[in-house]
C-alpha cells in the first residue's frame, strides 16, 4: 500500500498522466526533481506489477461518481447563492414583502469573497489642505440639511408617505471606494457631501439632494454634461431595479435633454420616477431641477433585466470558487 504521505503529494501535482498500481490515477503538467523522487519511490515496490485491463480505462462507476460529484457543486453554488439573497433581501411592511436585494453586496459577502479593505493610515498627519476640506464638506453638509425642500420631504417622512434611504446601501466599504459617484468623484470641490435621499414607499419615485463642486466642469463653471448624465442614470437605476424581475437590470437606452447650463458651486434637486414596467423592461424619467425649481436637465430611461439572473449568480459563485473556464494560453 503506497505510504499515504506521498499519495497526499502527488495529488497536489499539476497535469501529465501517470498512475501507479492500486492507486488513483494522477495528472501533472511537469514533475520537479522532488516531485519525481516522490514518484520513483511510490512506484518502486510495484514496478513489477502490469495494470489490470480495468485500471486502463475509467469505469462506469467512477464517471457516474464524477458527475454525482459535479451535481453536488452546483446544488451547493445554487444554495449558497438563494441563502445570500435570503440574508440580504429586507422585509418592508409597506410593500408586504422582501424589499430589492443588493447583488453588488450579496455576492462578495455572502461568498467570503470580498477583499480586504486597504489600511488606514491613522498616524498620518492631517495636512493644512485636508482640514479646509474637512472643514467645508461639514458646512455643507450642515447647509444641505437646512434647506427649505429638504425640510418639505422631512415632513413626508414624518406622515409616512416617504421614507430617507441610503443612496449607497448596496456597496460594501471596499467597493464603495472604487464606484465612480461614491468614491472617485468623492472629495474637495466634487460631490463633497454625501447625497441626501428620499424615497416613496412605493419604491416607484425617488429624490437626491447634492451638491457639485468647482471641480467636475467641462467648460470652466459650468458642469460637465457627462456628469449630468451619469446622476440622471444612477437616479433612474434607483427607481428602476426594485421593480425590475429579481431587481437586476441593465441601462438599455439613456435619452437625455439639456435644458439649461448647470453652474458650478450650488446645490441641486435630482428626482427620478418609475414609469411602467413590461415584462423584463423598466420605464423610467428623471431630472435635475435648481432650488427655485427651474428644470435643467432630463432624460428618460429604458431598463432590462436578463432573461436568466439567477445564472449569473451562479457563474459568480462558480467563478470565484474556482470551476470557471481559464482563459486560452
């Protein structure tokens, strides 16, 4: 019986075949000097010994072991991934049911798959320029929440037809680092506050409050319309997704109008509203408006959910443990 010490290391060996009698056959792409040793020696008390026909070729019982393996995996990957959406999804009693499930949430954490947040340095010196900045996004922020229309949707939330939500709920702290709105246009001069949401308990009409630095121009003063974009697509994706089949969806179709130029330096009132929804297809609209209500941008939106959402979990959670097709050399 071969010594169980160098079966355990020749089963780590990576693929070219070679098998030993009595033993599991093996694969490796090439043997180290160490890894050939380990080889001679387990194959030197049966050297002498010729294969059985059988040993040749895999048996029947061993393919349907295999497959019975390979059915195993999936049934656990498929669970793994139901168990996720049913941590995550939250009840809400004003829907009578499991609100949107965060997917860009659910997978890496539910998975053990996230990576590990970049360290802090706390004893790093807080420089001149950083406290200004510190300093100005707190006056904003506590502008922001003196504002007279932010003060209106307080009051809905207080009567219940409204509630205030969290623009960012589905990031985890390491992915809202590297999410465009949320991390790379965070700081002095861009979206220097974070974006005050309100959302209808319907879930079919949201509105953003922010504010749009001197830094995100494209013509000096002037907001880039890319931007603009960018906020009107977020807004109908906030809208869209919890109607969506599954809340997955993509943005097929963005129409955006100009209507006036955005300056720089104020804040502004974004609204979004769901439309009507089609089958795998969501309708939706927004806008960005100016305190005095004057509209400066809109757009409408079509969304589409995949025909099969639940695979793409699955290839996620397959991908990352492993069994996900390796690229061509």
């Amino acid at each position: 019986m071969m010594n169980p010490r160098i079966h355990r290391a020749l089963t780590r060996l990576p693929q070219t075949s070679f098998r030993t009698a009595g033993a599991t056959p093996f694969t490796c792409k090439r043997q180290s000097p160490l890894q050939q040793s380990l080889y001679s020696t387990a194959n030197t008390s049966t050297s002498n010994v010729s294969p059985s026909p059988s040993s040749r070729a895999p048996s029947p019982s061993s393919s349907s072991s295999r497959f019975s393996n390979w059915i195993q995996r999936i049934t656990l990957m498929s669970a793994s991934a139901a168990a996720g959406a049913f941590v995550y999804a939250k009840f809400d009693p004003a829907i009578g049911g499991f609100s949107g499930l965060p997917i860009g949430k659910l997978q890496p954490t539910i998975l053990g798959t996230e990576e590990p947040d970049e360290p802090f340095d706390s004893a790093s010196p807080v420089t001149e320029d950083k406290a200004k900045e510190m300093k100005k996004s707190v006056l904003l922020e506590h502008e922001m929440h003196q504002l007279e229309l932010v003060h209106q949707y307080k009051d809905k939330v207080a009567e219940g037809e409204w509630k205030e939500g969290d623009p960012y709920f589905f990031l985890t702290d390491h992915t809202k680092k590297h999410n465009l709105t949320a991390g790379a246009l965070r700081g002095e001069n861009m979206l220097s506050v974070r974006p005050l949401k309100f959302e209808r308990k319907d879930k079919k009409a949201i509105v953003l409050f922010l504010h749009l630095g001197r830094s995100l121009c494209g013509h000096d003063k002037i907001i880039h319309g890319g931007l603009l974009a960018t906020l009107l697509d977020e807004a109908t994706g906030m809208v869209a997704l919890p109607n969506l089949p599954f809340h997955i969806g993509f943005t097929a179709n963005l129409n955006v109008n100009y209507r006036r130029p955005v300056t720089a330096d104020q804040f502004v009132m974004v609204t979004a509203e769901f439309e009507k929804g089609e089958g795998r297809k969501g309708y939706t609209k927004a806008s960005i408006k100016d305190l005095d209500g004057n509209t400066l941008v809109e757009c409408t939106a079509l969304y589409v959910s995949p025909k099969n959402p639940v695979s793409m979990i699955v290839n996620f959670v397959k991908n990352s443990l492993g069994f996900g097709t390796s690229p061509a050399a």
